[in-house]
C-alpha cells in the first residue's frame, strides 16, 4: 500500500474508492469476455472488419482491468479474486451473444460502451478533487470507451447503410 500516496486522497473513504474500483474490475472482465467470444462466434457482412474491431476492443478492456487491479492493490485493497464475484458486483451486466449477426452483435457492445461510459463519468465525477490519481486513471479509461463507442457505431453505420444500398440496387 502507497502509504505517503494514499495520504493525498481527501474527502472520500479509501473503502468506498476500493469498493468503486472492484465494481468496475469485475465490469471490465465481462466486456473483456464478451468482445473475446464476440470476435469468434460472429456472423455476415463485413464480419472482418468488426472481427479486427472487435478484438482491439478486448485488448483495451484487458488493460483497463490491470490498470484497474493495480491501483486497487496501491490502495491497499485486493482486486476480486473469483470470476464468480464478477456477477455479483458487475454495474454493466454481460450480454450473452444470442444473435451472432454482425449488426445484432455490434448493437450488443455499443450498448456495453454506453453502459461503461456512464459508470466512468460518474466515478470522475466522484474522485475529481479528491483522489488525483485514480481521477485521472478513470478519466484515461472513459476516454477509451468514449472512442469504442464511437468505433462500434460508425461501423455499426456504415454496414447498415450498405445493406441498405444493396437493397435498392437488387429491388
Ligand atoms: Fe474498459
Ligand atoms: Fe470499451
């Protein structure tokens, strides 16, 4: 535990930061999973480019879980130690893939984006002015997921519009 670090923090429990934190660790393993199996079980049109989309987005939601986990352990809590703890503490849930179909699966993350950059704004909102450290790592990761949405719901655009144009082309 950063001892000389932690005594910067004013204005809010330690516990409470901890706590915070291992809700959006468990968070960020789901969504970690979710683009891994995403990635693999997707279907139709334009499928590589949201593949190669895709498993960018899973290597980013990994960093972010050990960005996560290590200013837990500087806090001097621990990092939840049982995937099973995941259900239980997660904000944004996991959505099982049930249509592998290259829209549905992108409406799917773009969803979990939305949900993560609600839980991220409201923890800088929490820690602004009073933790500087774990401020500016949750500002660093909303940051990302701001940009993820935007990804998701470009190509999410860009494939529906060329379906679209197909459409006409052939009626
Ligand atoms: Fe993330
Ligand atoms: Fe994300």
């Amino acid at each position: 535990m950063a001892t000389r670090g932690n005594s910067i923090i004013k204005g809010i429990e330690i516990n409470e930061i901890i706590t915070v934190l291992n809700k959006a660790y468990a968070d960020e393993w789901l969504a970690y999973y979710q683009y891994f199996i995403e990635a693999k079980v997707i279907k139709g049109i334009m499928k590589d480019a949201a593949i190669a989309e895709l498993q960018q987005h899973a290597t980013d939601e990994l960093r972010h879980a050990n960005m996560v986990a290590d200013r837990i352990l500087q806090l001097g809590g621990t990092p939840l130690l049982n995937p099973k703890e995941w259900f239980t503490h997660t904000n944004c849930g996991y959505e099982e893939p049930k249509n592998f179909d290259v829209v549905s699966i992108l409406e799917d993350s773009i969803k979990g984006e939305q949900c993560a950059i609600s839980i991220y704004s409201k923890l800088a909102e929490m820690t602004r002015d009073k933790d500087i450290v774990t401020y500016d790592i949750v500002s660093e990761i909303l940051a990302d997921e701001v940009e993820h949405e935007e990804d998701l719901q470009a190509l999410h655009d860009d494939i529906t519009e060329f379906v679209a144009d197909i459409k006409k082309k052939i009626t």
